[in-house]
C-alpha cells in the first residue's frame, strides 16, 4: 500500500510530549501569521487610492475584486475606493467636473456609454463581463403567445398586442439596446425607422406600469404579463431572490445585442490605476463575475442558471453602432413630450454648509450643471435663486427667463446662459432666511403665465432649509389652499420639491407637492442629489 497505512490496524495515539511539540509549532506558525497580517510585512506603507464607479449591479462584484490592496513595487499598494452610481450620471460628470473629481476607473453596462461621454479623458481598457439583452415576462405569457417553440422576432414583440414597460430610454442601455436590435433586425432601413416607432408608440398606448412593478408582475405570472427589456443577468438575480419565480428571459430569433461592461480609464496612466484595472479584467474577475449572474465574452453559461428563467446557450450576438444609437436616440426624443421647467434654487446663508469638499451650494452647482449638460434641446429650462427678501422686499430673484434649452438667449444658447448662472450661485448666498412658501407661490403663477400646451409644465424648488418668512409672508395651510383654489386643468403646474441636507423641511414640500400633483425628495447624503435631479427633471404629467 506503499505509504498509506493499513486501514485495519489500530490506531496509534501520539505520546505527549509529540502532541506538545506538535502545538506550540502551531502557536508559533499562527503567531508568525497574526504579525504578518498585522503589519510585519505590510505591503501597504505608502497606500495610492484609486477611485472606482461602477454601474449598480456590477457594485458587489467590483468591492468583492478590490476589497484587498493590490501591491505594486517598493512597499506601494493600490486601494481601490469603490462607489456605484448610474452611468448616464458619470456621462453628465464627465462633461462638466475638473479631473480632481472624477473616478479614475469607470465601468458603465454599456459602451454606449463610453462613446456618448467622448473625449480624451477616457480609454477602454477591456470588459468585466456580458450580459444579452432579453425581453422579460411570465411563462404564462410565453405560452399564451406561443413562444415556447418559436421565439419571435424583436420588431413582432415589440409591436405586438402584449403590453411593454419600456424603460427610461435617456437613461436605460438595455432600452436603447433593445429598440436598436428592431432596427438593426429589420434592415436599419425606413421601414425599420416605422417599426422603432411603433414600438415606442405602443409602449406609450399600454401598460402605464414602470419596468419594477412588470418584474413583480412578470415574477407573479399571468398572461397578461408587460414585457420588459432588460439584461440576461437581472433574470437571474430576481429569480434568485425570489421563490416560485414565473419570471423568464424570451430571446428573440435574431439575436441580441450585449450589455459589455467595459473598463474604462479616465485620465492619464498610473501603476495604481493599471492595478486596479488589471484585477477587473483578471481571470479571477472573470470567474467572480459568472458568479454574480454574468457571462464572459465568449458567452459562458452564468453559474445558477439552472431553473433561473434563462438559457444555457448564449444568443447570436447583435452588434451595437454607437453612432446608429445616438442617431435613434436623437430621433425618438422627437417624439416624447418636452418638459417646461423653472428651477428655484435656495440662496440662503446655510447653503454655505460644508459637504464634501465644498458646501451646499457649490454641490448643487454641480449637479445642476451635470443634469443640464444631458437635457435634450427640446427641453425649456428657466432659472430663479430665492432667500428672504432678496431684492426689493421680493424673496426672489429671476436669473434666466425660461426658454428651450437650444434657444437663443441674447446672443448664446440658454443651455449656455444657464450654465453661467449656475456658476454664479455659490456668490449669491445671502444673509437671512428662506422665503420658501412666496416664492413657490410665485413661481407657480409665473409658469403658468408662461403656459406652453406642447409641454409638461413645473417648478423644482430646491432648498437646504424651512420657510423662515411667515411673520411677514403666507403660511403653509394658506399656500396649499391658495394653490388649490387658482390650480387651472387647463393649464396644470406642478411643484417638484428637492430637501438638500437634514434640515430641509421635506414634510411641507411633500404636502406642496400633494397639492400640485407633483413629487418631492430627500437628498440627505451628497451622493443623492444629482439622481434626484435627474429622477427629477424625468418627472411627467
């Protein structure tokens, strides 16, 4: 039996004095392990921070990559800060931050993303992982329209009699992707042009429910189920936390193009940098990453993918044309109702409150300027900056008029002539209160003068703090039924309310908001605010 022992032997116990030797060779390996980890060969004496954004369900998958540092020569390591936020926000901060702000590694879903930003500040340095773009809904579904042998076309489903919850299509790569693959499916022609339409058409025309609640519904069966474009891997992780999920992925018989994850570098090259990109796209990164629900590129099954709704095999790839893309993006904003938006922003002395590495005011500048950078031109945006008694007894100011964001506004674009004022709030902030409830007043009547039919019409307030001005000014009970009393169906306003900061009165904007039909948020933490902008700005009548 060569050197194992005879199973039939007896067992032999160790002398003493052996289990004694036998344990302090432990405690001494261990201890020489506890000094090592504890700092006896720390690779880490001169620690480069990287920061790294990643798009939200590729978050865990990076922290669990870059949870350790990742040494580099002479006692150097890279430590990876890593922050999930979506992609078309970093596109607006790419646009609009000075370098010293930005990530200096960036994974988005999509390379659409990647050429949208432009640039010279970015370069692809490879891929985290796939996942095809499917169409979601309910067995039910699937077997009431016969698609259990023959999966359709993208242009018969997506034009079809089934309802649609289509997503968010200036902020949605899987949308985009998806009424891409009809155009490209049918010949990128006119007739391919139509089809596109009467998708988004009948996207409008049906189910009013958002992509979540078509999940829940497409999770809960039914064969009235929407369909839902949307990735592959998020399939399989609702299923995978959900029981008795109806929930499958349809893939349709051309193909489907490909959410590509792509690494990004932003900026110049750095070892720490390269680091950290190098583990992205390691081997390791690859295995983590079919873990998490993701395929590799050459299409690899994702693990737990059994009884998960979604096939082994991967579907044919459908190439994506950035500029194709934009070009179909560009069109179809053509066809969704404008926003006519006045923006109300507080210039109150505690807008000069720290945050970050600058104050309120300042982080609210650039969120702004962020959000204004990806507005479509279509869109009419005006700008006033409130305190108490601000001028002339007036709480208000106006800086901008509204106007279409491709207008011109004495001699340059109002995108232009917005951008400049923005930049002027953080020299703005005055002594004295919040002259809230005039001012929003104020600025319901003054949009409803500037009524446009064309377009979905209301005031963002944003403010850091609570109405300081009722000795002299209306109260709230007063402004909500006053609101009520000279609110026009005819020519509807309104109020969409931002709370910056914890002592931002959010119960009476939500209470303004009530009133007026509209929405009001928190943005408690820094990192909110530009997703609430963009959340924002989004809103419809």
């Amino acid at each position: 039996m060569g050197r194992h022992a005879d199973p039939t032997a007896p067992a032999r116990r160790p002398a003493p004095l052996v289990l004694i030797a036998a344990g302090v060779a432990l405690l001494l390996v261990v201890g020489g392990l506890v000094w090592w980890v504890a700092g006896g060969s720390d690779p880490c004496d001169d620690p480069r921070t990287v920061a790294v954004t990643v798009t939200p369900e590729m978050g865990a998958v990076a922290e669990e990559l870059l949870a350790e540092p990742l040494e580099l020569d002479d006692d150097v390591c890279a430590l990876a800060e890593v922050s999930t936020q979506q992609p078309l926000q970093t596109v607006g901060d790419l646009a609009v931050l000075e370098a010293g702000a930005l990530p200096d590694v960036w994974v988005p879903d999509s390379s659409l993303w990647v050429s949208r930003a432009g640039g010279s500040l970015i370069e692809t340095a490879g891929s985290m992982a796939t996942s095809p773009v499917v169409l979601a809904t309910s067995r039910d579904a699937v077997v009431s329209l016969g698609w259990g042998e023959e999966p359709p076309g993208w242009g018969e489903a997506l034009a079809g009699e089934q309802p649609l919850a289509v997503p968010d299509l200036a902020t949605s790569a899987e949308g985009l992707a998806a009424l891409s693959a009809v155009r490209t499916a049918l010949g990128a022609d006119e007739d391919a042009d139509n089809a596109v339409v009467q998708a988004v058409l009948a996207a409008q025309r049906g189910s009013t429910l958002s992509p979540a609640d078509a999940l829940t519904a497409g999770r809960e069966g039914g064969a009235d189920a929407p369909l839902v474009p949307i990735s592959e891997q998020e399939v399989l992780a609702t299923n995978r936390d959900a029981e008795d999920s109806a929930l499958v992925a349809v893939y349709p018989s051309e193909g489907s193009p490909s959410l590509d994850y792509p690494v990004v570098r932003v900026g110049d090259a750095d070892a720490a940098v390269d680091a950290v990109i190098g583990r992205l796209t390691s081997d390791t990164a690859r295995t983590t990453a079919l873990e998490a629900g993701f395929r590799d590129a050459d299409g690899t099954t994702p693990a737990g993918s059994e009884d998960a709704g979604i096939r082994a095999e991967a579907p044919t790839a459908i190439p994506l044309d950035p500029a194709g893309v934009q070009s179909l993006l560009t069109r179809l904003s053509s066809l969704a109702t404008p926003s006519r938006i006045l923006a109300v922003f507080d210039v109150s002395t505690s807008m000069e409150a720290p945050v970050g590495d600058g104050t309120r005011a300042t982080l609210a500048r650039d969120a702004a300027k962020a959000t204004l950078s990806l507005v479509p031109g279509n869109y009419a945006l005006g700008l006033w900056v409130f305190a108490y008694q601000l001028e002339d007894g007036q709480d208000w100011t106006e800086l901008v008029p509204t106007r279409e964001l491709d207008a011109d506004a004495d001699g340059r674009p109002q995108r232009e002539a917005l951008s400049l004022q923005l930049d002027s709030i953080p020299g703005r902030l005055t002594p004295g209160g919040t002259g809230l409830y005039d001012t929003t007043l104020a600025a319901v009547r003054a949009a409803r003068d500037d009524y446009d039919p064309t377009a979905v019409n209301s005031i963002l307030v944003l403010t850091d703090g609570t109405n300081e001005d009722d000795a002299e000014g209306i109260g709230l009970d007063a402004l909500l039924q006053t609101l009520r009393d000279e609110a026009n169906p005819e020519r509807p306003i309104k109020v969409i309310g931002v709370a910056l900061g914890p002592d931002a009165d959010l119960e009476s904007l939500e209470r303004i908001a009530e009133a007026t039909n509209g929405a009001a948020y928190s943005a408690v933490d820094p990192a909110d605010l530009q997703t609430v902008l963009f959340d924002a700005l989004r809103q419809r009548g």
